[in-house]
C-alpha cells in the first residue's frame, strides 16, 4: 500500500487518525517547530490590539500573520506531507537541518517585520534575503526528497511544493523593492506583483498540493479516483496563469493581468473538482474540515475579486489605494483561517499517543466552532462591503477575537493530549474508544446566534456613526446612496483639495498617504476623523449624511498651516455654508486659534512670583574640546513633555531629550559623522550649517522609525546652528529641534569660564499642564507671537540658577540665535564687553581702547562676547529687544570675588 492510500483509506476515526499520525515524522514536542506559528499570532494580535500608533500597522498584522504565521507552518507541513507520501529515508532531511532552516526563517520573517516599518531598508533586504534563502533550501530538499523517492502516487503533490517554493524568493524581491517605496505606477504594480507571487504561488500551490491528500483524511473518507489526475491538470494552469499575472502586472497590461488571474481561478475550480466526492460521502462536520472548506472558496474569491478591481480601478495607484479589502481576504479569509483548520487537525495527530490521545485533543477545537467559524468568515464579508468605518472596526474586532479564542484551545489540546497519552501508557489495559460527539453542524443553535451577535454590533456601529458623522441631517433628507472619493495625502497636499457630494449622500473618503517621509491623517470639522497614517497605508473616513459644507485638514503639527487643507462641498448647499470666511493658511484667521486665546496676542503666563520651583537648569557650559578628530554622534528624535517655563509645559521635539539639542565642538578640519534616528510619531530631518553638502539626502526627511547619516567635515570657524529642516520649519525649529555646533577659531584664548546661550521662542497651545501640554502653535509660529523667549529652552531659568564668574577673571558667552523668527542683543547688565567676535570675524579685538555694549545677532547667526567682571555681584544678562527679555530671555551671573 502507498503513503498517499495510507493517507486516504477509508475507516472509522480512530483508525484514520492512527495512521495519519503514524505518517507525520518528529512526533512528541519540538518547540523550534511547534511553537513560533502560535507566537507569530498572538504578536499579530497584540498589534492589532494596542499597536495601532506603531508605523505601518495594518502592513505589521498582515505580515506577522502571513510571513510569520503561515510561512512557518507551510515549511513545517509540506515536509511533513512530502515525507508521508514519498517514504524516504529519514536521514535524508533529518530534524538538525529541518531545525537550520527553520531558525533561518525566523531570523528572516523578524527582520522583515522589523525593518519595514521601521524603515530600515538595509534589515529588510538581510530579513527578505534569509527567508527566501530558507525556502529555496527547503524547496532544494524537497527535490532530493522527490528524486530518491520510489514511483508511487501523488507525486503530483511535492511538484506542487516545488512550484511553490519557486515562487517565494521571486515574491520577496518584489517585496524588497516595495519596501522602497517606489511612486506610482510602480507602487501598484509590485503591490500586485508582490502580493499575488506569495498569495496564489506560495501559499496557493501549497495548499492546493497538500489537500489533493489531507481533505479526505479529514474527512475520513475516500479519496476520489480522479483526483490525481485533476491535480495535475491543474498544476501547468495555476503556475502560467500566475506567472503571466505578474509579469502583465509589472509591464502594465492590465486587460491581460484581469484574465491571467481568472485563468487561475479557472485552474482553481478544475482542481476543486477533487474535493466534492469526498465532501458528498463525508459532509464536513468538523471545525477543521468546515474552516478548511471556507478557506478554499476565500481563495478562489481572493483571485476572483483581484480581477475585478484590477479591471474598474482607473490606475495602479487606484488599485493600490483599494487593495487592502482583498489582502484581507487574503490574509484573514484564505491564508489565517486555513491555519486554523490546519492546526486543529494536525496538532493533535503530531502529538501522538494512541486514538485516544488525538480524540481528546480534538474536542477541544470543537468548542464553540460554529459560532467561531461564522463570526470569522461573516467578518471577512463586513470587511469587503461598502459600509462606514465603524462597521469595518466591528469586522477587525470581531476577527480578532476569534483568532484569539483560538489561542487558548491549543494549549488546552495539547494539555489534554498528553494527559491521555500519560495515562495510556500507565494503563494496562486497552482504554474504551471514546468517539467525537458528531453534532450536526449546519443546524446548530450557534450559527443564528453567531449571526445575531454580529448584526447587532453592525447595527450599533451604524447607528453611532450616524449620530457622529452626519451633518445638517435635521435640515436634509438621506438619499440612500454613498459618495466615495479617493483622497491622496502626499506633499504638504489632500490631492484632490476640493470634493463635491451631492447633498443628503453618505460621505465616505479614502485616504491613503503618500507621502514616503512623515505622517498624515484628516479630521473633518464634524468632529469625525482618521488616524494617523505611515507612509503607503490607507485608511476609510466615514463622514455621514452630509447636508452642509465641510472642511478637514491634517493635524500633523503645522501641516494645516502649510495649506493641507481638504474642502468638502455640498452640491446646492447656500454659498454662505463652510468655513471660506477666514483662510485656513491665514495664521490670523480666528480658526486657527490655538485653544482659548487669540491670534493676537498671547496667552497669560504666571507671574515670576507665583511660578513656584523651576526645572532643573540646561547645563550652560561649553563642553571642552577633545583630541578626536571624527566625532562620531547620535542624535535621537523624541516626542515628550518639557517645561519651557517654570511651570508652564509644552510637548516638545527634542534632539537627544533636550531642548537645544546636545552642543558639538571642535575645530577646523574636524569630520562630524552624525546618525539621525526618529523616535517621533511624524517625519523629522536636520540640517547642519557647520558643513557644505548638497541637501538632497542628508537633509531629507525621516519617516518615523527611520534613520540617515549625516557626514560633513568643518572647512570654517563659527558657531553653527543646526536644526529640523521638515516642513513648516517655524514650527518644527519652534517645538525644540535645534541646536549649535561651535567649531573653535585658530589660536583662540583660553579663558576662565566659558559659557553657551542659545536663544529661542516657545509658541504655547491651547493647555500648558504637565501630562495634558499642547504641542507648538504652529500658527502662532507662523505669525511670530510668541509666548516665551529664553536662553537654552527654558525662561527665567538662570534666574534662579546663575552663571558663576570671579572678579577678574574673562568670561566668554558664546551666544547663538536659534529663533525661529526674532533677533537678539545680547548684553550684560553692569557690564562693558570687551571683544566681540561673530560670523566668523573679530568685531572688537583683545586689548583695544573700544568697548561694546551689545552683540546683537539675527535669526541662524552666532558669535561670542567677552568681559572681565570688575567687582562681586549679581549682573544680569538680557536680550536687549525688551519685549523679549520680559518673555524670559534673561539671567543672572553670579560674582564672588
């Protein structure tokens, strides 16, 4: 008898399932191959969860499931089916190198899911490079697998494997060149390409081989006489019409894309044929064999559903920006849903231990399966309906808890398993066959329960969406249809920046950013909006019944002021409606206010008397210089709340935590090696003035998680300001991302105290509590009204903790200009200057008869003063633009004697 009639022999369950486990190799627990499936999900799942805010979330469940997940279980499978079916030596592929690729794979999968989202492209390819390099060695091993095999039946099934296995290296460099983020149309086309090489080759030939043998085992039933025969019809249609998909996708035929893929769903249904006289004998009746059976028909409506939006979209970049619903069903209907079933089956069988043993490990997966089942797949179906958002959370939310009710199940089968093996094994005698309860799954009370749970939780979802999305819809009648519009966020820019819906529509955009730096989301003054999004993901805004004028913007910190403003017009709407009255790139127009205050004027700061302890001073020391010559310097993007007075917080963008960031020194000839890492929730860059490079790519901007490296060498003495040059800069530069390079004259004095001030404005929002502060004004910014002026980020705060001088002794306060907006004048109260250096020349030389008040300095400009204190006391050093000085740039320089 041949593996594969082992396989499908017909019998009672208890046999069935005795052979089926005796043709699995490595039973007993093998933790590299059993457990990183299960820790594959329940990550996918924690994302899903409370990971929302981490960069290309959506991208992260998908992967984590299918490159995690099911990429590991399809490696572990096919090598156990190929060893079932051709019999071969178990030294020909033993468990040490079975374990070698397997541990490849999973450094490759944690590479890729690390090095996407975060933007490291480097990672990336290493992950992309392992992973395809463990399949290609998993598919070389199937080939000498197959070669040393004797002639039997259902070979056809490891040529499947092969086919696969061929696919995936191919899928990964699309993925690689993905991961670049290339512009349409070639974001579309590799999204196609990408995603269909690993879908319908990869996991799609897999599956298909494996289940020509695995259906009817789990059915328990006999095999059709005609299924090898129909399996390897099928293969030459399914491998040609995928190879003719990618490659019409990737040359930009589209018409030819649309029918290689229902060719394949052509091959899909020649092949399926295979399935029905086992289905029609046995009906499947088991979680395993129903969810293997709905994982099928995803597949074939995957390919189906490609098709059609391939043929509708007006371009690649339509069908990018609408891809998501079909990766859905790819990933959650087909690909999730059929490890599920697989696992069911499989887990106990690998575990051995007698009938007994497997039956008790599959009543556990028997828990609650109808309700299960239906709530997975009636979530798949929500997910490609044209319904708001809310009822797409439903579906995301209601999947999610499936999956993870699945978790537990495991353990407690496996639990089970080896408790009835232990006791087997301790029994003298033969345990009493104890069959599956066979309920009838069909007409379980569950399924109308399961479906009652989830129109009630659409219907609420709806509901409340309605209550928060319409708009006027007291004053207008619905009219039952819905307007969908297709917004690009890309450039500082909604693309298009003016939509029309006729009155009484549903309203629901699609946004999807483009932009490869930074984040973008859209909120509508209805109050309804997106989340924010990473570079390349997509989400559904779901405005409501619309009967007036709407307007949204980005709220990406002065994104709106730079004109990122989306106009929702209402067709037959009086002119009057909307929100035209003030521009929203006028920073005087009352709808920019921050908070309770006004534009012009600025919010009331508490008294110096009542301000209560300060912050703990910014170090105002220049840090000495050193020997080294390549200074080789981290500067790390942060987000978080800082006191820019005492008292008075903002939420500030910091290089390295502090506000400036940290102070370089050094001399002429000195190589600066700088790596930018963004820890922030939006794309931030830095631009140094101490070097001369072209801005292109050291000055660009970083998406979130990103990095660069910034190399420049120091040709000229001065102090150099660097800072964040993303756009709008007034804002960026105003929230705390800058900073001062001091690149020392030749044969400059030493002296005895030598100090740094970099002066600099704060734009407060509209709350300045600590653990609730506002991010910067970025109007404000734009308008020059700022709230504080300081030295080194904090007002008031060399108040309370001076400068230290001696009498007699010089003192050189090197001062640099930061703004973003307003000049200074440094001066020392009591004090005269005598020598005075700036942008790089001397104003007032050592030794000479003249003096000088002031240094007076514009915005980005830098210098030093010096003086000798000639009596102990208390002198105040102020910026001499009054105004300024009362908004807190001053301090004190304390002198003993």
């Amino acid at each position: 008898m041949t593996s594969s009639e082992h396989l499908t022999r017909p019998g009672d369950g208890a046999s069935t399932e005795r052979r089926t486990a005796a043709t699995l190799p490595g039973r007993g627990n093998w933790p590299l191959r059993d457990h990183p499936t299960t820790l594959w999900l329940t990550a996918a799942l924690v994302v899903a969860a409370v990971g929302r805010g981490l960069p290309a979330a959506d991208w992260l469940v998908v992967h984590l499931v299918l490159l995690g997940a099911v990429t590991h279980a399809v490696m572990v499978w096919s090598t156990h089916f190929a060893q079932a079916l051709l019999k071969t030596p178990p030294n020909l592929d033993g468990r040490r190198q079975q374990g070698r690729r397997l541990a490849l794979l999973l450094l490759g999968s944690t590479l890729v899911v690390v090095g996407v989202p975060s933007g490291w492209w480097p990672v990336t390819l290493a992950g992309a490079t392992c992973a395809a390099g463990a399949v290609t060695w998993h598919g070389v091993q199937l080939w000498r697998r197959l070669r040393a095999a004797l002639p039997g039946r259902f070979r056809i099934t490891i040529r499947y494997y092969l086919a696969a296995a061929a696919c995936m290296p191919v899928g990964a460099t699309f993925g690689v060149l993905l991961a670049r983020d290339p512009a349409d149309p070639w974001h579309g086309r590799l999204l196609v390409a990408h995603s269909l090489t690993m879908a319908l080759g990869w996991l799609g030939l897999t599956v298909t081989g494996t289940l020509v043998t695995l259906w009817p085992t789990m059915l328990r039933t006999k095999m059709d006489d005609r299924a090898e025969a129909l399996a390897r019809q099928a293969l030459p249609l399914l491998v040609a019409s995928l190879l003719v998909v990618v490659t019409a996708a990737l040359v930009d035929l589209r018409g030819l894309t649309v029918t290689a893929l229902l060719a394949y769903a052509v091959g899909l249904v020649w092949w399926g044929r295979a399935l029905l006289a086992p289905a029609r004998r046995s009906a499947p009746r088991r979680f395993a064999t129903v969810s293997a059976a709905a994982a099928v028909g995803w597949l074939l409506v995957s390919a189906v559903g490609v098709a059609v939006l391939v043929a509708v979209a007006p371009d690649w970049s339509g069908v990018g920006e609408q891809y998501d619903r079909v990766a859905a069903a790819l990933a959650v209907g087909f690909a999730l849903q059929l490890v599920l079933a697989a696992l069911s089956h499989l887990v106990p069988s690998v575990l051995g231990g007698g009938p007994s043993a497997v039956r008790a490990g599959l009543g556990w997966f028997e828990r609650g399966a109808p309700f299960r089942v239906v709530v997975l797949n009636a979530a798949v179906v929500l997910w490609l309906l044209p319904l708001p958002s809310s009822a797409r959370v439903v579906a995301a939310v209601s999947a999610g808890l499936t999956v993870t009710s699945f978790l537990p199940l495991v353990g407690l089968s496996v639990r089970d398993s080896v408790r009835a093996r232990r006791a087997a094994a301790e029994s003298t005698e033969r345990p009493a066959r104890k069959p599956l309860e066979d309920k009838p799954f069909w007409s379980s009370p569950q399924i109308p329960a399961a479906l009652s749970v989830m129109a009630l939780a659409v219907a609420a979802s709806l509901g409340t969406a309605a209550t928060a999305g319409s708009t006027g819809t007291a004053e207008v009648t619905p009219t039952g249809r819905t307007t969908t519009v297709h917004v690009v966020a890309d450039a500082l820019r909604f693309t298009p920046s003016t939509i029309s819906v006729p009155r009484g529509d549903r309203l629901v955009v699609e946004l999807t950013n483009r932009d490869s730096t930074t984040t973008h989301d859209l909120v509508l003054d209805s109050g309804v909006r997106t989340p924010r999004l990473a570079p390349g993901a997509t989400a559904r805004l779901d405005a409501g019944v619309v009967g007036s004028s709407l307007e949204g913007w980005c709220s990406v910190v002065g994104h709106r002021q730079m004109g990122m403003v989306l106009h929702v017009r209402v067709a037959g709407a009086p002119a009057a409606e909307g929100a035209d009255a003030a521009s929203p790139s006028d920073p005087a127009a009352p709808t920019m206010a921050s908070g309770s205050h006004a534009m012009g004027g600025a919010p009331g700061l508490p008294g110096r008397s009542a301000m209560g302890p300060g912050p703990t001073a910014y170090d105002p020391v220049l840090p000495p210089l050193t020997a080294e010559r390549t200074h080789r310097v981290t500067l790390t993007v942060t987000e978080q709340e800082q006191q820019v007075a005492p008292g008075v917080w903002q939420r500030r963008w910091t290089y390295d935590g502090t506000s400036p960031g940290p102070t370089l020194h050094g001399r002429v000839g000195d190589v600066f090696e700088v790596t930018l890492v963004n820890h922030g929730t939006m794309g931030h860059s830095v631009d140094f003035h101490a070097g001369s490079r072209a801005p292109d790519a050291v000055m660009r901007t970083v998406p979130p998680g990103g990095s660069l490296t910034y190399r420049f060498t120091a040709t000229r003495a001065g102090i150099w300001m660097y800072h964040c040059a993303t756009m709008p800069m007034s804002a960026h530069i105003a929230a705390g991302l800058f900073g001062a390079v001091v690149i020392e004259p030749p044969d400059l004095p030493t002296v005895d105290r030598s100090y740094l001030l970099v002066q600099s404005e704060a734009y407060l929002g509209a709350s300045t509590s600590a653990g609730a502060a506002s991010e910067v004004d970025a109007a404000r910014a734009r308008a020059d009204l700022p709230d504080v002026v300081s030295f080194n980020g904090v007002a008031d705060q060399y108040d309370t903790t001076p400068l230290t001088a001696r009498v007699g002794k010089r003192v050189r306060f090197w001062v640099f200009d930061a703004g973003p907006n307003r000049a200074t004048s440094f001066h020392v109260v009591g004090a005269q200057l005598d020598a005075t250096w700036a942008e790089g020349t001397w104003l007032l030389r050592p030794g000479s008869t003249g003096g000088s008040q002031s240094l007076s300095l514009g915005v980005a400009q830098g210098g030093f003063a010096e003086t000798v204190f000639p009596e102990a006391g208390h002198y105040s050093f102020v910026d001499h633009v009054m105004a300024d000085a009362e908004r807190g740039a001053h301090g004190i320089v304390a002198v003993t004697p």
